[in-house]
C-alpha cells in the first residue's frame, strides 16, 4: 500500500473528500463556515499550485496525500480510516527525500500535527496570530532540523 504516486486533476474531487474528513477528524477549532470557506479553495486553485502525491489502498483508492511547493509541505491529509497506519510517515519521508521540503506551516491549535511533525525532526521557528488566508488560526512556521 505504501507506493507514492501521482493525483490526476480528474481525482481532485476525491482529494476534496479527504481532506474534509481529514479537516473534520483533526481540526476541531475551525468553524463549519471556514471549513466551507477552505473546499472551493483547496478545489479550483489550491490543488493546481502545488507539485501532488498520494498513497492508494490495495482498491486504487487514494487513502492520503501530500502538496509540495518550494521545499514547503503545503498540505498532508490522511484519511481518518487509514490514521496509524505509518501513511503520514511515508508521505512526509518522501516529501522530505524526494521532493526536498525543509519547511511545514501548521495550525498551532492542532496539537496532534505539531508534535507528529516535531516527531520527525522540525522545529518552530516562527508563530503568526493568523493564517495564511488572515483567519484568526495562530499558525507555527516550522523547519527541519539540519
């Protein structure tokens, strides 16, 4: 199951769907209304602007999936069914070997991200009171560790 490859721009609906229930598993501090907000966003432009890869389950489903621009790792969404699995780990190693990210922006109210990116060797470097959309989510600027 653990394969990278490519998204396709016909599967970016699927994409959408994880991330929700992603958002929706991990994310407790957002509103309903930014969650509705984010979904056209992540559909029409978000998912265009970034280099895209997943892991697929033994059906072809995409179960996770990364975005990678400029060394930063823009997006990681895993499936809830699919959480523990070492998904995420995959995910990130390969983004961290083959697509040379140094650099994760992560909602510093998701504790659970922070410490799994802080798992694999990034640190704070930076904290914004808002996101990158000016919403009122703290975010951590973090870097890996050289």
């Amino acid at each position: 199951m653990n394969a990278i490859d490519n998204i396709s721009k016909e599967e970016y609906k699927e994409v959408v769907v994880i991330w929700e229930s992603s958002v929706r598993a991990t994310h407790d501090f957002l509103k309903e209304e930014d969650i509705e907000y984010f979904k056209p966003l992540i559909l029409n432009t978000y998912l265009d602007a970034v280099e895209l890869k997943c892991i697929r389950n033994n059906d072809r489903k995409i179960v996770g999936f990364l975005g990678v621009a400029d060394q930063n790792l823009e997006m990681l969404f895993i499936d809830p069914d699919f959480r523990g699995k070492g998904i995420g780990k995959a995910l990130l190693n390969y983004s961290i070997h083959k697509l040379n990210v140094t650099k994760v922006d992560v909602n510093e109210q998701n504790e659970q991200a922070v410490g799994f990116y802080k798992h694999f060797g990034f640190e704070v470097i930076k904290r914004s009171d808002l996101d990158s959309s000016g919403k009122p989510y703290p975010t951590l600027h973090m870097e890996l560790k050289k």
